[in-house]
C-alpha cells in the first residue's frame, strides 16, 4: 500500500535524498545534494515530491520534476528523477507519485507528461510501470559530452 503523497518545500529537501540517491548514486553527500537541489535546480524550477510510509521520517520513494514549454509538446511536466527505496519497491509507491505528478500536470495547465529512462536490464521495472501507467516509448534520446568539456 502507497505511503502518504506530499511535495518537499525546502528546508526539507533531504527527506528525498535517499530515494534519489539510488537512481544518482554519484551524490553520495547529503549535504552536497541539497544545495545542488536547493541553490541550483530549484531557482530553474525543480520541485520535488515524496511517498512517506508510517514510521519513515524520510521519503521512500521520490520524484524530481519541472515544467516547461517547446515546440514539440507545448506545456508539459518533465520528471528528472523517480525512485524508490529497494525495501520500499512493489508497494505502489512510485505509481502514486506518477499519479500526483499527473494531477499537478493538470492543475498546472500542461498537456503532456515525460520522463527518459535508462535502458539497462535492470531498469525492466521501471520500464514497467511507466508502461503501465500510460507513458509510451515516443523516441530514443541523444546525447553526448561537449568537445573540449
């Protein structure tokens, strides 16, 4: 059973730390983490929102997303980041955060919601529930470090 579904406002960004530390592991430092969300993503627009279950000060499963608008797909919600907790997976958590993240899409007037995922074996899960949760494959993704970088 889901958790309970709430956005974090800072100063409480690191309640979604560890989620997102197992899809990001490279920010390893909580400290470090929070000011990159609080001082760099979140003046461009980044929010984040959390599953919180009975018992659990910190969120067990957890999403970063902005909004934006382009050619292509008008006003859409784009989701940077979604994870769960390994203990907290196949409890519907992240399905009830795509959930709300298509509510707040709505509220926000946006026409289209997207997400990209890795394509490795283990992301089979993933892959899943967005499926599931009505997201298509609609195009393979690009990308490259820039030259001299």
């Amino acid at each position: 059973m889901a958790g309970v579904i709430r956005e974090i406002l800072p100063p409480d960004s690191a309640l979604a730390w560890l989620a997102i530390r197992e899809l990001r592991p490279v920010w390893d430092d909580e400290t470090a983490w929070v000011r990159q969300v609080d001082a760099v993503l979140r003046p461009g627009g980044y929010r984040l929102v959390g599953a919180f279950e009975d018992g659990t000060p910190h969120a067990v499963a957890a999403a970063g997303f902005r909004t934006g608008e382009n050619l292509p797909w008008g006003r859409y919600l784009y989701v940077d980041d979604l994870s769960t907790l390994p203990e907290a997976r196949g409890r519907g958590n992240a399905g009830a955060v795509l959930a709300w993240l298509d509510a707040e899409a709505a509220l926000l007037g946006c026409g289209e919601l997207h997400l990209d995922s890795g394509v490795q074996l283990a992301r089979r899960d993933a892959h899943s529930l967005y499926l599931g949760s009505g997201y298509a494959i609609t195009a393979h993704h690009f990308g490259r470090p820039v030259s001299g970088a």
